[in-house]
C-alpha cells in the first residue's frame, strides 16, 4: 500500500506521563473494545500460531500491552490446540485489574506483570514469543530498529501487529470507521468505571480519542517503511517478514514478524 501521507510522530494523550490514570485507562480500553467488537484480533492467530509453531515457545510475552488489548482472546483461541499455552502482559503503565473480568480458566494462563517494563528495555529474564498490538506506531524509527535488534539479539521471536494504516479516507469506512464508536463500546468490554459515562457525556474521553486515533493514523508505519527498519536491524541467522493483509475489510491486518531462522533475510509477503 502506498500513501502520500508523511509519517508525522505527533503525540497520543495516553502516552503522557502526565495523563491522569483514569484517563490513560479509558483510552486503552477504547483501544481494547476496537480489537474486540471489529474482530481484528483473529486476523492475528494464524501468525501467532505459526510464530509458536516455529520456535516451540509455549510463553507470549506482551508489550505494551495497554488494557489488556487482544491477547486474552487469542490464548483462548490458541490454548484448544496448544493446552501448555501462557501469557504474560506487560506496560510501561500497566494495568493490571484489566484481567479481573477474565474466567477463571483464562486467569491460569494470562497474567499481567505489576511492575513497569519498557518495550525497549526488555529485561533478559522475560521469555516467550515477544508480542507488540496497536504500539508499534509509539516508537520512532531508531527506537523501533532498537527493539527489532533486541528481539533478534536475544533470539526471541517477536509480532508487532497493527490493524489501523495511514490512510486518512480509507479509515472512516467500516468496519475501520467503527473504531470511532469505541468510547461508547468500552461501557461494555471494559470494567464499570463511575467516572466513564461521566467523562464520555462531556465529552472529554470521545474527544482525546479522536485525537489519539489521528495521531496513529499519522504516524503509523506503511509496509515499506516497515521493510527499512526490518532492514535496519538485519542478522544472520534471524529472519524478518512484513505480512500485509491487503484487505481493507474485517481480515485487515498487518504483521511484522521476525524470529530465528538460518535463512536470514527480509521479506514483503502481501496476501
Ligand atoms: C495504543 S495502546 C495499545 C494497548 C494494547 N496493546 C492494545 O492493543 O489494546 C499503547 C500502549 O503502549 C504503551 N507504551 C508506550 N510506550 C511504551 C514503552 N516504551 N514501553 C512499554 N509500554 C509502552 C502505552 O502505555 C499504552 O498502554
């Protein structure tokens, strides 16, 4: 996909450390209901799957993981096949009473880590297949090239995901427009917060998420931008593959995988 956008890092209110907590929280569950009510997130588990298949990790270890975002429900949907399957979320600001609605069963196997890891600065006793959802487009091009040469310095398999393409147009037609109604489907998907129907009415939270959603837009990564900074962080022995799901529909996704493998290289895979 081409663009004539300019990739502009502007800023996102949540990512502020002066962002008060209870706002930082409404805007990643917008983030969490838009993963969940459109459906993008199983547009994920075949390349997590083929990411656990090919390195026999049984760990996901996820970054920047916000309210949670997708991975519940991807190791719901991958543990029928892979019952030893574990996760464990991890933020810069983490969050983690965004897991107190999940079952037990799912509770056994997803946790989320309570002291502050920075995606940049894994710590070396964090394993698992390394997981990045809707955060890749936070980090500037040496900071990105940096966590690509963490991953596959440490050898670790890693997936950043993004559902969402710099593209001004096409991100208001459904179901990519829908993430605009996220404010209002976070009363379902995320915990009753007092203070959310109050700050949505007002209209502070529909307000900095349409900020925030902009901001992404701008500064997300297209496929070839991804392809350079996959090549930025090239090393024998480790493999990168941009895998873009050309649809515009409910299949979009795109996916920067990387993980050993003695064929090295960097690839574009559309599909
Ligand atoms: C848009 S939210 C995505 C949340 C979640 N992954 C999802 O898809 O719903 C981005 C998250 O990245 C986190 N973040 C930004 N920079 C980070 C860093 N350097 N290390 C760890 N987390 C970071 C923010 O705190 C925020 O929770």
């Amino acid at each position: 996909m081409t663009t004539l956008l300019p990739r502009l890092h502007l800023f996102e209110f949540h990512d502020q450390a002066w962002c008060p907590a209870p706002l930082r929280e409404a805007l990643t569950d917008c983030v969490n209901a838009a993963w969940s009510f459109t459906g993008f997130w199983r547009n994920a588990v075949p390349h997590i799957e083929d990411l656990l298949d090919r390195t026999g990790e049984r760990t996901i270890l996820d970054l920047c993981s916000g309210s949670g975002g997708p991975v519940p429900r991807i190791v719901h949907a991958v543990a029928q096949q892979m019952p030893e399957l574990r996760a464990e979320l991890s933020d810069r600001f983490p969050k983690p009473g965004s897991l107190d609605a999940l079952g037990p069963e799912l509770r056994a196997r997803v946790r989320y880590r309570e002291q502050p890891v920075d995606a940049l600065a894994v710590p070396a006793e964090l394993a698992g297949l390394r997981t990045v959802f809707g955060a890749f487009h936070h980090f500037r091009p040496a900071q990105a090239v940096a966590m690509l040469r963490s991953a596959s310095g440490s050898a670790r398999a890693l997936a950043v995901f993004e559902f969402q393409r710099r593209a001004m147009l096409r991100s208001l037609v459904p179901p990519m427009g829908l993430v605009g109604l996220s404010p209002l489907l976070a009363h379902w998907t995320a915990p009753r917060r007092w203070w959310r129907p109050v700050l949505t009415a007002i209209p502070v939270i529909p307000a900095m998420w349409a900020w925030d959603s902009f901001a992404t837009i701008m500064r997300t990564y297209t496929p070839a931008e991804l392809v350079e900074l996959a090549e930025q962080a090239r090393a024998p022995g480790y493999r990168w593959e941009v895998r873009e799901a050309r649809s515009d529909g409910p299949e979009r996704i795109t996916c920067l995988a990387g993980f050993p493998d003695p064929r090295g290289g960097v690839e574009l895979i559309e599909y």
